[in-house]
C-alpha cells in the first residue's frame, strides 16, 4: 500500500466501531444515521476521488476499494453508500472549473448521491437545461446535498441524436433540495442505503452543471484518464469483499462456543465447518487478489499514458464481477456453516447473507459480466457494449491535437 492508501485505511478501521454501533439504527431507519455520515464525511471519505485542484485527495482507485471494504466489513450499507459518495467525486474531475468548485470546493463535507440510468429529460433552453425525471435507486439521497440525473437531450420537442442514431445523454448535477424523494426503498438487503426515488420537475440546471463521459476531462490527472465506469465497478466490488470478510470474523467467533447438534462438538472441530471455512476463505482471497492486480495494473497502465484495450477494460468489469460473486459464495458459506445459529438476527450471518445478495444484484457486479469478457477475449465486436464504451472518448481525442 502506498502511504496514502494506508493512511485512509486507518481512518476507516477507526470509524469502524462507530458504523457497527450504528447498523441497527440504520436498517430500522432505512437510511444511514446523520452522525455517522458527518463522521465519514468529517474524515475526508467522501473526497477521496474529487480533484486535488479544488481541495480532493485525488486518491489512486485502490484507496477508495481499501476503504470501502473495510468500512463494509462494519456494516454493508455504510460501505455501499461510501462507494457511491466516493465514486461520485470523479464528477469534479469533468465538470467546468467554476461548476466542479460549486459543487466539490466549497463545501468540504460534500456528499452527491444519485442514479446513472437515462431516466430523466433535458430540454435545451439559454444557458442549460430544464430538467424532469424520477430516478430509482438513488442511494444516500437524504444525505446528500447534491444530485445526479442521466437524461436524455432534447432540442424542443426532439431527441438529439448522435451519429449511430442513439440517443445523446448527459449527467446533470443539481441541489438535493430541489428534489422530492418518495419512500420507496422497501428491501430485503442494504436496507440502510436510503435508496429511494427522486424527481425534479423543469428545474433548471446550468450548462456547466453537465457532463458526458464521452468528453474529455478537464482535469489532467490519471484518475480522469481511467475508463470511469469501471472504475465505479470496482468499488461496488469492495462492498461484498467487506461483507464477506465480516461474515468470515462472525463464524470464526461462534464456532469456539457452540456445539453441533451433529457430533456434539464444538463448531471448530467440526470438519466440515473446517472446510467451509477453508473455502470460504480461499474464495474471499482469490477474488479480491484478482480485483486488486488488475485495478492496479490497469492503473499503472493509465498512469503512463495508455489507453486501455476492450479487453484490458472487459478485464476490470470480470474481475469486479468475480470479486463480488466469490464473497457472495463465501458468505453464503459461513451461513451454512453456522447452523441454526445464523438465522438468529442476533447473530448476523444472516445480515449478511441479506446485504451481498442485494449488493450483487447491481448491473455492474452482474453474471453477464462474465459473456461480456469472453467475447471480448474472442475478438468479438464489442461498440454496442455500453459498459466497455459508455464512457469511450476516442472520439473526443481523435478531435484534440494534444491528444
């Protein structure tokens, strides 16, 4: 680790009993405590990722991955809702420079929430955008002061186009305040997250509010240069990394005191126990070292000037996937290994059980991650693939002599 990165993890490790003593309170709230944000947020957690230009740490894409599986180790939900304020940071890095100090420089607590589906409207008008939409899924919206909406364009009443036919869509960023946020995050995991629906009705948002990832951005660091998307699937990756190992720290606790009704021993002598375990670390372990090695030679590669091949980019969305799917089976595993004791609330094993599979369910950690990197290794032509191109920005280089 570099000294940042240790850094950053060590302040993450020391909030970690203040976000257990919260994860009751948060999944009986449906949101995350105002306490316990302020404290992340208090520690610079939230701007890991926004630019050193306007006060960000800037911090390489493996710091946020460290920090946020061990704040999920704590709890899921506080690790999720890190994920999603971290990663949003990177907006700094595209925005105008007024707009990003706005947002990112003027407030040193600034969390932005949001949801990136196309579900919203931009009509264009003098100086922006009028902007209607509702967004699900919008997790940490009631902490947050800023918003993001993906929308579609429109010139009147016209969808903009671009050249292949498919519709233009930009990110607009706009007050939380400014927002309705309707109560409608009712789930069987992550509870915690505050993932409800938003909607804003013709509020106007400046141009320089906007972005595209298919443009070049403004900053010029390595951490602006990286394809962005992945870069989120890696740290949605590190929530089911955490929740595994806590799920792993639980079992290895309850197996020293309790008894198996099978052999009348204790768990820890249990072989299979023994072998769940076994597995379940080597699962946990093999997923995350594969994470890892590519995060960061996929980052040693940018920070050099090159630009990803489809299959380097296809290469970081399988090994998110995998991590995120081998902590899955790892927690599942110490679920069963726990017996009747994982179903008591008490316990939570079944916390966690709950937690990774919502965690998994997103489009970024999904199986057909999977078909999408084996057709990248067999050559086949990827451009329709919005995950590997959502964020390409030949286009945008071939257009910039610099570039």
């Amino acid at each position: 680790m570099t000294d940042v990165t240790s850094s950053f993890v060590d302040v993450a490790a020391a909030l970690a009993p203040l976000v257990q003593a919260s994860a009751e309170e948060s999944e009986r709230l449906r949101r995350l405590p105002v306490p316990l944000v302020e404290a992340m947020a208090q520690a610079g957690l939230f701007r890991l990722w926004i630019p050193r230009t306007i006060g960000g740490a800037e911090a390489d894409p493996m710091t946020l991955v460290r920090v946020v599986e061990e704040i999920s180790r704590a709890d899921g939900a506080a690790g999720w809702c890190m994920a999603i304020g971290g990663v949003y940071g990177v907006f700094g890095g595209y925005l105008a420079k007024d707009a990003a100090h706005e947002i990112y420089g003027s407030d040193p607590t600034v969390r932005t929430a949001g949801a990136l589906r196309p579900m919203g409207t931009a009509r264009v008008v003098d100086g922006g955008y009028h902007v209607t939409g509702r967004w699900p899924l919008g997790s940490g919206c009631q902490h947050s002061g800023w918003m993001i909406g993906n929308c579609r364009i429109f010139d009147g009443d016209q969808p903009r186009l671009q050249l292949d036919g498919m519709p233009v869509m930009r990110i607009m960023l706009f007050p939380t305040a400014q927002c309705e946020i309707f109560d409608t995050w009712h789930s069987i995991g992550l509870r915690g997250t505050g993932s409800h629906d938003y909607a804003v009705a013709g509020a106007f948002v400046p141009s320089a509010r906007s972005l595209s990832f298919r443009e070049l951005p403004v900053e010029q660091g390595p951490l602006y240069a990286f394809p962005t998307i992945a870069l989120f699937g890696a740290a949605l990756a590190a929530v089911p990394l955490g929740i595994a190992r806590h799920a792993i720290d639980i079992l290895v606790g309850l197996v020293g005191r309790k008894i198996a009704s099978r052999s009348r021993k204790l768990l820890s002598e249990d072989a299979l126990v023994q072998a769940d375990l076994g597995r379940a670390e080597a699962l946990l372990g093999s997923g995350r070292a594969f994470l890892h090695g590519k995060l960061a030679e996929a980052w040693q590669a940018v920070s050099a000037g090159k630009v990803l091949s489809v299959a380097e980019r296809a290469t970081l969305w399988l090994a998110s996937t995998h991590a995120a799917n081998a902590a899955k089976q790892a927690t599942e595993l110490m679920f069963e290994a726990g017996g009747s004791a994982s179903l008591d609330v008490s316990c939570g094993l079944e916390r966690c059980v709950r937690d990774v599979h919502a965690a998994v369910q997103h489009l970024a950690l999904a199986p057909a991650n999977y078909q999408m990197a084996g057709q990248a290794y067999l050559g086949v032509d990827m451009r329709s693939t919005p995950l590997l191109f959502s964020d390409d920005r030949d286009e945008a280089r071939s257009r910039s002599p610099a570039l």
